[in-house]
C-alpha cells in the first residue's frame, strides 16, 4: 500500500490495557519516531470510543484535527473537513499535527503483485515495551483506569411480527403504531 | 452531597435535549453542577432551563477562544474544574465533540473514562453497548475521577427544580490549546426538523429509496410523526441525502423511541448505528434482508406504495 516502514509494539505486558494505557503506550512509541503528521482511523469496530486521537494530542501536545472527511496538507498547514451534525466545520493547524479520518477519506486502492514484493523488503521493527520506555506498571489490566465489572451478550430482540402487503400495507403499519400508542 | 459535573450541550446557547438526560442521570449520583461553555453571551437563556432539570450550580464560561478552537480549550477548563470541586463525577454527552472533551479531560486529570455508555447505575457503573450492540459490559472507572459519556436517549429527562446559582469561571485558554483552529462552519440545508440524535422518531431511507426524489417521501412520513429523517450509508454515498444524516458505524448512532426502516437491507454497519432502538419498523420489499430479523414489525411490500399509505393513514388518524 505504499508505507515505507513499520513499527509494531508488542508485548505481553499490554495485555488488557484500556483506553487511556493504550494512548499511553502509542505515544511512547511516536516519542522514537519522526513525523510531520500522524494518522489515526476514527473508531474502532468493536467499542467505538473514538477517543484515541483526542488522547494522544494531548499527551503529545500536538495539534488534534479528527474526524476528517477531507485533507489536505500545504506545507507545514493540515486542513480538514470535520462532519458536524449541522454540516461540516474546516479546521486547520500546523504540522507536526494528528489527524483522525472517517471511510469517506478515500478508496484504498489494491496492492499491486509489485507493491507487495516491494514490502518485503520494507523495514519493520518490533518494540518490546522497555524498548519503548513504555514502564510496565502503568499498562496491562492490573493497572488498567477501569474495571470490568460483567459483560452480557444482548438478549436477541423478540422475533417480531412480519407481514406481507396485500394493497393494505399502510394501514396495517399505521395499526402497529396505533398499538404502540406511537399516533 | 457530592458534586456531578454535566457538560451543557447547546446549539447557540439552547441546549439539547440529552443535557436534560444528563442532569435527570446526574440526579441518581449528586448534586448536579452544569458547566456551560461557549461563546460570550450565549449562557444567557440557558440558565433557567438548566434549573428546571436540577442543576443547583451552572458554571459558566464564555470567551470566542472556546467556540473557535477544536475541543482543547473546553478540556483544559472542565480539568480545573475538577481541580477545584473534586467532582464525584463528571458526565459528558456522547457527542464527537462530548468524547474528544472527555478525552482530554482524563489525560489532563489522570482519570479512567467510559465513553459512549447507554445507562449509568447510581453507583457510577456505566453500560456500554459493544460489537454492534451485540454485547453490553458494565464497568467502572477505577482511577481518579469517574468521567463518562452517555449517548443520548438513554433516559427520559424528568424536570426537577434546581437553583441554577450561576458562578462565572475566569476562561483562560493556554496557546497550547489553540493548535486547532475551527476556519469556518459550514450549515448545510436542513429543515425544521429534529436533531437526529436527540429525535424520539427517526425514520430512515435506504438503497431501496432509489434516488434523492424518492427522499421526498421519507420526509413526508417523517414530518407527519414529528420526526428526523435518517439515511443509510448506501444513500448518503449515492448523493440522495446529506451525509450529516448517516446513521450507523460511521455515522451517527441513534437510540430513538420508535425506528423506522424504508429499503435498508440492515448490513451490520448500519445495524450498529440504531440497534438500541426501542421499537423497530422495517419496510421492504426482500422478505430475506436481515433488518427484519430486529424489526417489532416488518412489512414485505413496496415502499413507494406502503409509505405514502402509511402518511395518509396516520394523517388521517391524526385528524
């Protein structure tokens, strides 16, 4: 896909960690690094706290712009468009900056059969957490800032009532509202 | 009693409707403080209706420093607030902007922060909804102050008088806290209708609705049930209604009263953006799309003849 090299953190001692050691720890591993602008995604799948950029800007000290729909970098200025929930604001800063992005930034495009024998031979460095300078006692579950305390899977909703439309559809809907007091 | 900080969210000094939720949830903790933060003058208004739903105390911050910047400026102010009050907990709305605040605030002030919750238990224990609302875990935060952020509609406001003393805060925002400029805003068309978030019925357009015409009847059911009108990511992609109206993974997620589905297959992205619905209708014409297998009550028929029905039926009824 095009990167040049690639860091992974990996390390027994992360297990469990929540949201606020992970940020910790990223921003450890971004203190070894150079960079003009770094790049999140806007959520995870599966907790979508859609707080990672917002806390490594400010463990950083670096200018946060997240939830981009567009960007565009003009030297050393980053400007995006930040879906609101009336339109959109423009929101710009200067690099080194981070920056969170939404799907709509992009189509990613397919690896070329090329691009991959190329990655081969990309660098990639792994990081243990004292690589890092990440200490130990402040990620993992142990010391993580949350407990879980149960976890349940959703009851599945009740199946509901499916009918088919006989020329009466309207009404039938328009009868299930009426029977739920919603007209 | 102890204190509970509730961050006012407001369009233009009005606030939303889940700020109530937030101070009826605050109730259940302590004694509710709202802080209000935004441009000079904007506080004005908003005080009494803070009082109705139990605020005892409205902190108020007003500078164009925290309206023109990206979230820092409102971080930095709500950790000094935590500083000075020791606050048992603070509650945010689980807005963009409500969880960017939140995040920050936790960093600042060294606290654990559960964000996006869908109910909080008197104790501070807050329920998130997970892996598409497949799954819902309860925790607590376990170090430093308990900050949460609460998606709205997840408890009816109940109004309950409050004092609503109005303290100033002196607004100094850092240069630190400036890196993000807000340049413009930009409003895109909308109508009179309700915030998507905040509305009690949402009714939704999807692949199925064909092109931005066929919207119009969507906004036609909606407008006659009072409601905000909701699209797939399949339509927004296309162009026939504006992406401020996404609902699902990656756009908003919405906990309305009552769900409406017009041709919207159901893909577990869109799933993940109305799952807690309290009551779900799904209208199309596959009797195999997996938006049946949530719907209280499905109709496998024609949207373009069943929803106009349905908007002469209910108007009809109405009348």
């Amino acid at each position: 896909m095009g990167a040049d090299k690639a860091v992974h953190l990996s390390d027994e001692a992360l297990h469990g960690s929540c949201a606020m050691q992970t940020s910790y720890a990223l921003s450890k591993v971004l203190g070894t690094l150079e960079y003009d602008l770094v790049i999140c995604g806007s959520e995870s799948t599966d907790a979508r706290l859609s707080i990672m950029a917002p806390l490594i800007a400010e463990r950083l000290g670096l200018p946060q712009l997240s939830g981009a729909r567009k960007v565009t970098v003009d030297g050393g200025t980053v400007r995006i468009e930040r879906q609101t929930e009336s339109g959109y604001d423009v929101i710009e800063a200067s690099t080194p900056a981070i920056i969170s992005v939404v799907e709509k930034i992009n189509e990613p495009r397919y690896p070329s059969f090329k691009g991959i024998m190329a990655a081969k031979k990309k660098p990639l460095t792994s990081l243990t957490v004292a690589d890092a300078g990440i200490e130990a006692d402040k990620v993992g579950l142990a010391h993580a800032t949350s407990a879980v305390d149960s976890f349940s899977t959703r009851p599945p909703r009740q199946a509901g009532q499916i009918v088919k439309d006989e020329g009466d559809g309207g009404s039938k809907v328009a009868d299930f509202l009426a029977s739920q007091k919603f007209i | 009693m102890a204190e509970v900080l509730v961050l006012v969210d407001h369009i233009d000094g009005t606030p939303k409707k889940v700020t109530y939720e937030l101070l009826t949830k605050a109730r259940e903790l302590g004694e509710p403080s709202a802080v209000f933060l935004g441009a000079p003058g904007q506080s004005g208004t908003a005080i009494e209706s803070l009082g109705k739903y139990g605020a005892e105390k409205v902190y108020v911050g007003e500078s164009d420093e925290i309206a023109g910047f990206l979230t820092a400026p409102k971080a930095e102010i709500i950790a000094t607030l935590i500083e000075q009050k020791s606050p048992v907990a603070v509650l945010f709305p689980s807005s963009a902007e409500g969880k960017e605040v939140a995040a920050r605030v936790a960093v600042r002030t060294g606290s654990g922060l559960l964000a996006d919750a869908v109910d909080l238990d008197a104790d501070g224990t807050a329920t998130q909804s997970v892996f598409g609302g497949a799954v819902e875990v309860r925790s607590k935060v376990t170090v430093g102050t308990n900050l949460v952020t609460i998606r709205p509609n997840s408890t009816p406001p109940v109004e309950q008088a409050g004092a609503a003393a109005v303290e100033q805060l002196t607004v100094e925002v850092s240069d630190a806290a400036k890196g993000a400029k807000i340049v413009e805003s930009v409003v895109e068309a909308k109508g009179g209708r309700p915030d998507l978030g905040d509305a009690a019925i949402v009714v939704s357009g999807g692949r199925g609705v064909g092109d931005a015409d066929g919207f119009r009847i969507i906004e036609e059911l909606a407008d006659t049930l009072g409601a905000a009108v909701g699209a797939s990511r399949a339509a927004t992609d296309a162009g026939w209604y504006p992406h401020q109206n996404q609902v699902g993974q990656t756009g908003r997620t919405v906990s309305p009263q009552l769900y409406i589905a017009a041709g919207i297959s159901g893909a577990i992205q869109h799933r993940a953006g109305m799952q807690t619905s309290k009551t779900i209708v799904a209208i199309n014409k596959d009797p195999e799309a997996p938006i049946f297998e949530l719907a209280d009550f499905g109709l496998v028929g024609d949207l373009f003849t069943v929803v106009p029905a349905l908007t002469g039926e209910i108007t009809k009824r109405k009348a």
